[in-house]
C-alpha cells in the first residue's frame, strides 16, 4: 500500500515543485517540515489528504498547487489538506496566489487541522477569488487619484 507519495522528514529550506501524487494515503506527508516551499504540485485522488503537514511542521509555504479529489476514503475530512503546525501559508502574500481546489466553492479555504489555517486566495471550478485578489491594487489605485486630485485643487485656487 502507498500510504505518502512523498514521506518528508525532520527537512528544511527544501523546495517541493512539479510532483504529482496520486492514489495514495497522502500526497505529500510532511514530519517536522520547516522553512520550505510546495508549489505547482498535483495531488489527486489520495484518500486522506493531498498534503498533510504534522505538529512540528512550521513556517512553509504551499501555493500554485492543483487538489483534485481527494480525501475520498475521508467521510469526515473537510477540506483536501490537514495543518497541525504552525505559521504555515497556503498562499503566496506577494502574487495573491492560492491553491486550486475541486471543491471550493467560494470565500476562503478552510484547511482541516488545529491552526484554524485558511487559503484566502483558492480557485476552483467557479473561477479565481477576484475579489481578494483585486481589491488591494484598486484601492492603492483609487488612492493614488484622490492624492493626485486634492494637489491639483490645492494648485488651482493659488
């Protein structure tokens, strides 16, 4: 039996990119992963989880990756990951690039685990999360014009 597709323990600094894990326990089962990255992976049909990141896993970084079905022999999973660590990010603050998920549906993903761990910016079937990726540049936009039109006033009437 596969239970992971890749086992990683006691690692970090690594980068995880251009895998694809299918039909197992786990995609990816990380053991005191720390300090690393996993991006434009596929996980599909796992029966657990795509990405499992146990207790001492800390401060990684997971985006740009394609969760297609899994969790089907999980009746009570949630979502197609688990995060039991700490200060893990499932999305790219600087590109606002989540994760796509098969069954999101709309605002944030929840990630099952014990950090209350969430993707802000998922994409799914139903399209990209527009609107946290859009409303932080429109508003730098839209504040840049308001400052540009007051010193035009201020120019004007002197």
């Amino acid at each position: 039996i596969n239970h992971a597709g890749t086992y990683i323990v006691e690692s970090e600094g690594i980068q995880i990119k251009f895998n694809t894990n299918n039909f197992g326990n786990y995609g990816i089962y990380g053991a005191a992963l720390k300090l690393s990255n996993i991006e434009e992976n596929l996980f599909s049909e796992n029966n657990l989880y795509g990405v499992n990141l146990d207790n001492n896993s800390a401060n990684n970084k997971i985006y740009g990756n394609n969760f297609n079905n899994n969790k089907i022999g999980a009746p009570n999973a949630k979502s197609q990951a688990f995060d039991a660590g700490q200060g893990n990010t499932w999305y790219n603050e600087l590109t606002y690039k989540g994760n796509y998920w098969t069954d999101w549906v709309s605002g944030k993903y929840a990630i099952d685990g014990l950090g209350n761990t969430y993707d802000i910016y998922p994409e799914g079937p139903q399209g990209t999360n527009t609107i946290s990726t859009i409303s932080l540049p429109l508003l730098e936009s839209m504040s840049s014009l308001f400052v540009l039109v007051l010193i035009f006033r201020k120019v004007r009437r002197e």
